[in-house]
C-alpha cells in the first residue's frame, strides 16, 4: 500500500504539519508503519512511545502505535512525557 503525504510534511530532519490540514492520523500510522518495517529489518522490535501535551498528541499517538504494530514491532506507551 502506497500513502501520499502532502509535501511540505517530511523534512530532512524531522516531520512537521498542521493537524486537519498538512498532517492527519493516516500520516501518522504510515509513518509508524514504515519506521517499524526498517527497525525489524534491522533486528529491532520494541518501541517506546511517548508525546506532549499538544491536543493532537493523543490521536497521533494512537495512530503511530498502529502503524507500528502493524509492521510487527512490540511498543511500550509511556504516554505525556
């Protein structure tokens, strides 16, 4: 499965966008999705989770971990950090 992002989304250093705008919860999950497809490619399986106190950050979050667990990576939740 192919995802599109908008393209001002992933930078070379890090991924921004505006919620509901640049940056949706499809986003997030695709990127979990392919962040846990290389870390098990390399040997790798836990991941911990964490986010801010942002309103977003709970729906991101979510979105993330099943991205993550889709591509078979074990997470732990540390939740608001």
């Amino acid at each position: 499965m192919q995802h599109h992002f908008h393209p001002t989304v992933l930078r070379e250093y890090d991924i921004r966008g505006i919620i509901g705008e640049t940056l949706s919860a499809d986003d997030a999950r695709a990127i979990g999705r392919a962040f846990g497809t290389l870390l098990r490619e390399a040997g790798g399986w836990t991941v911990a989770v964490g986010y801010d106190g942002r309103v977003s950050s709970p729906m991101l979050e979510h979105a993330l971990v099943e991205g993550l667990t889709a591509s078979g990576c074990d997470v732990v939740r540390i939740g608001m950090s």
